[in-house]
C-alpha cells in the first residue's frame, strides 16, 4: 500500500480543512481514551499554523491526501530542554487516515522524515507523545527511538514522553 503513496510538500492549493479533518479522524482513538491530543481537537486555523512551523508533507492516494506529518528545525518548543539542545529536530502532527493504518504509508513517512532530517544535518529526530499512548511508545522504539525526557503541555491533560533517535549516515 505504502508504494501506492506520493508523498510530498504540502501545497498552498490543499484544503486545510480537509487536513484537519484527516488528523482529527487518525487522532480519534486516543481521543476515545480520553486523551487531549491537540489533534484530536483543533481547527483549521491551529493545522495551518502548525504546518507552518516547519515542512509539512503529505501523503497522497488516488488524488486524496491520506496522511500527513511535520518535521521542525529547530523545534518550536521552547519549554522541552531537549528540543532546545543544537542538532535536534521535531516531528509531529503525524497523522494516517485510520483505514490506511498498519499498511505501512506511516513508517514509509517516517523513513522520509528521518533521511529529510539527516539530509538537513540534523543529529537527533525527537518526538513527543502521552505516556499512556504505550502502542505509540512500542512502535518509535522498534524503530530506534529511546525516552529522553518528560514534558508537560499545557495544552494536553496528559504527560509527554519525549523519545529521540540518533541519526546517522545508516539513517539516509
């Protein structure tokens, strides 16, 4: 399936809304367990200004955007000493339309955003997700990510693991 998948920069042509609307369904499980992602609850107006944070991809199937993900260098969060350490980059708002999950559009996304990341001379690619999503946190370790730190968002009613991967010319 993932073969199927152009991915590509976002366009100033895409339809935000429809973005949004693809995080918030591929957020919808944690938010059903009751977590306070800010993907599970925000408008078109914070999935521009998150886009805009860094370079936002896409992944696009038979004309529709299936997937999505932003890779931020330097990070935009001040509040994370790791993210303020020289040579870290952030991903996030990593979303896959729920249907398409497990088919491997996620990882072949993640693969380009650890080679984008290198190709930037980024030396580490960090992270953040709630210590209670464990699935999340057992899917970015066997891809090599190790926790680095807590955080706390205001804006999350949950505790953050900060996990991070050493990235390497073996990354690229």
């Amino acid at each position: 399936m993932a073969s199927a998948v152009t991915f590509r920069h976002l366009s100033p042509e895409d339809d935000i809304e429809a973005l949004t609307l693809l995080i918030r369904r591929a957020y919808k499980q944690l938010a059903d367990l009751g977590l306070r992602y800010v993907a599970t609850w925000q408008g078109a107006d914070i999935t521009l200004k998150r886009t805009k944070t860094g370079e936002c991809w896409v992944g696009e199937l038979e004309g529709r955007i299936v997937a999505t993900i932003i890779l931020s260098y330097p990070p935009p969060h001040p509040e994370s000493e790791w993210y303020k350490k020289p040579g870290v980059a952030l991903v996030q708002q990593f979303a896959v339309e729920p249907e398409l999950q497990r088919t491997g559009i996620g990882s072949a996304l993640i693969d380009l955003m650890e080679s984008r990341a290198a190709e930037l001379g980024v030396s580490e690619l960090a992270l953040d997700t709630s210590e209670k999503a464990t699935h999340l946190i057992e899917y970015y370790k066997k891809r090599g990510y190790r926790f680095v730190e807590f955080a706390d968002w205001d804006v999350t009613n949950y505790r953050s693991v900060v996990l991070s991967k050493t990235l390497s010319s073996q990354n690229t």
